[in-house]
C-alpha cells in the first residue's frame, strides 16, 4: 500500500522559524539532565550509540499517532517547543494539526548515526521535521547516499522511512529539536487498509 501522507524525497525546507529561545534555552541543559534524560528515552535503538535524547512525547511501539503519550519535561517545555512546532508547519495547512512525537537529539561531535529506516506504523501517517538549534558546518542529514546540510533558522522535513542518518564531522555536539506532526481531520486508515499500511 502506497504511504498515507507524502514524504520528500530527500529533505524539504519548511522556511524560516524563529527557534532562538529554544536554543539558548537547549544550551542551557546541564550535563547531568541530558544523562539522566537519556537513559531512560524510549527510543534507545544501537543506531543512536553517540546520540542522546530528550524524549518530550512519543508513540508507543510507532504504532498509532493518536496514542501518543507525554513525559513530565512537556508540560515545562511547551512554550518554548508549541510556537515553533506552530511556525514550522504552516506550509502543511492542516485543519487540526497533532503532535505525537517531540524530542531534542543530540549527537557527539566526530560521530554518526548509521543508515536506517524507520519503519511502517504511525511513520506512514506523519510528517518528521528537524529544527536546528546548535550545528556546525560539519554536520549533515544523510539520505540514502545524499547530504543536507540542515541550516539554523529553518525547519526541514526528512524522509524517514527511506534510508537516513546523520554525521556530525564537528567539534562540536549536533543539537536538533525533532518532532512529528499529522492532521487529525485527514481520514484515517481503516480495516484491511491500516494493516497494510503498517507492512508496506
């Protein structure tokens, strides 16, 4: 079955948001919160072996968006991440947009994340956008064989259930704010067709 919502090939540019109290916010985390965050993130896949994570939202198993859940550090952070989440998806014009997933991703200077895919499920239904908050001219989003430079002062979308990864070739540490976003008032897969979407 063909994907539910359209992904870019590679990378989309969303246009320019204005995330400068994130960052200065981000760059403010100490590094016992970023371990102590991590270590109990949800997503603690052998592809992120040199990123840590805030993990704000997520999706149980990637299975349904609709069964998202928070972690306590949302509601603190909500004003910060909810107007940029706002400005990035203003392209999409959904009429009721939803936010399952919400996460800051740091990874390690002089380090990667290898090549994946992230799967079917809720990944068929939603957008996944990257908010550059600390980078550097060394870091890139890979696509499959491509790399993007993803710029501060834009959101991008990226495909994520086509091979990708990232490489930071900095001396500094990558900081990205990553959410995903699906409208509520689209139809929803049903029957046959929401099994199938989660195996294609």
């Amino acid at each position: 079955m063909a994907v539910i919502v359209t992904k870019p090939a590679n990378v989309r540019d969303l246009g320019p948001v204005d995330a400068t109290a994130l960052a200065a916010r981000v760059a403010a985390i100490s590094e016992r919160v970023w371990a102590g965050e991590d270590a109990r993130k949800e997503n603690d896949f052998e592809v992120f072996h040199h990123t840590r994570h805030i993990i704000f939202r997520f999706t149980p198993g990637n299975r349904e968006p609709e069964d998202h859940y928070d972690n306590p550090a949302w509601m603190v952070w909500r004003p910060l991440l909810q107007p940029v989440m706002d400005a990035a998806i203003r392209p999409y014009g959904f009429a009721d947009p939803a936010f399952p997933k919400a996460m800051l991703a740091r990874l390690q200077a002089g380090q990667k994340i290898d090549l994946h895919r992230d799967g079917a499920g809720s990944n068929l239904r939603t957008h996944k956008i990257h908010v550059p908050l600390i980078t550097n001219p060394g870091a890139f989003f890979l696509s499959g064989p491509n790399r993007h430079h993803l710029g501060l002062g834009h959101a991008w979308e990226v495909n994520n259930i086509a091979s990708h990864g990232g490489v930071n070739e900095g001396d500094a540490d990558r900081i990205h704010f990553i959410f995903e976003v699906f409208d509520r008032a689209a139809p929803a897969p049903s029957g046959a067709g929401a099994e199938a979407a989660t195996t294609a």
